[in-house]
C-alpha cells in the first residue's frame, strides 16, 4: 500500500475514530485533538502497519493507547498540585521561604545532568517519564524490555550521582 492510499484509508476510518473519541472523552475538542493526534501517529508510523492487518483496528488501537498515556500524564500532574482551597500555614511557610531563582538553578541542574546522559539512555528515559510502558519504549526503539528497564536504571543512577547534592536537601525537609 502507498503512502497516498494509506492517507485515503484513515480519512475513510475518520468519522469512526471521532465518535469512539467521544466515547473516551466526553468532549468535542478533547475528541478532535485526540483523533488528530492519532492521525498524527499512524501517518508517523506507516512504516510499521502490515498490509493485509485490520487498519481500523491498528488506529483504534493507537487511539486508546494515546488515550491511556494522556489521561496517566493528566493523573500525574494533577497529584503534584495542591487542590485544597484552604492551604496550611505549613504550606504558606515552604513556599514564601522558596524563591524562583532557587528553582531556576534546580532546573538549570536537572536540564545538566539529563545533557550528560547518552542518548540510548536518555530517550527510554525521558519516555518512561513522560508516562509510557516498558513494553510501548521497548516497541517504539524496536530493543528488548530487558535492555529498556536496564538502561531506564543506568539513566537513574547517572542522575543520582550528577544531581546527588539535592538529595541531602529533600531528606531534611
């Protein structure tokens, strides 16, 4: 199949993939962007569809993943913030003796040591942190999941050493 019949092929299979958004996300725009970014993917991954496979099915499945991986990143950033109307003064006693520019020079740190890290350990990484599976790292870079997990580990250990002058800190919190 050509690219040019692939791309015909998904606007077929469009209209479908929008009302099983809808299904995901109650929300028109949520649906749109979640179709769009589907799209996105298969027509980024076309190399990896085998003819004669179910088409509506391989978006369906990209669809629900892509779903899955947002609503996990959505849960994440959503435990990291305070929620409470009502903030302790134990709170309001941490963040007024905290300035930006401390967290400016953390930043600067991190955005350092992840510089550091070759890029067989930095891409499964900075996957798995942004919320995807050992197994979805390991299809994407096409490796085992033993040598994802294993290079997810080194990254850790890399970063621990480069930034281990912020661990005295947390612990004293």
């Amino acid at each position: 199949m050509t690219q040019l019949q692939f791309n015909s092929q998904l606007n077929v299979h469009a209209a479908s993939l929008h009302a099983l958004a809808m299904n995901f996300t109650k929300d028109a725009d949520d649906a749109n962007d979640l179709v769009q970014d589907t799209l996105m993917k298969a027509v980024m991954y076309y190399g990896k569809f085998k003819e004669g496979t179910n088409l509506k099915g391989w978006l369906f499945t990209i669809m629900r993943n892509t779903f899955i991986n947002n609503y996990r990143r959505m849960v994440k950033t959503n435990n990291l913030i305070t929620k409470s109307d009502e903030i302790s003064s134990a709170h309001l006693q941490f963040s007024a003796s905290k300035n930006s520019a401390g967290s400016k020079f953390v930043m600067s740190d991190i955005q350092k040591a992840l510089a550091t890290l070759q890029p067989e350990y930095y891409v499964p990484f900075i996957k798995y942190f942004e919320g995807y599976r050992y197994h979805e790292i390991a299809e994407e870079l096409n490796i085992p999941i033993g040598t994802v997990k294993t290079r997810i580990h080194v990254a850790r250990g890399i970063l621990k050493k480069y930034l281990k002058l912020y661990a005295s800190d947390s612990q004293s919190v």
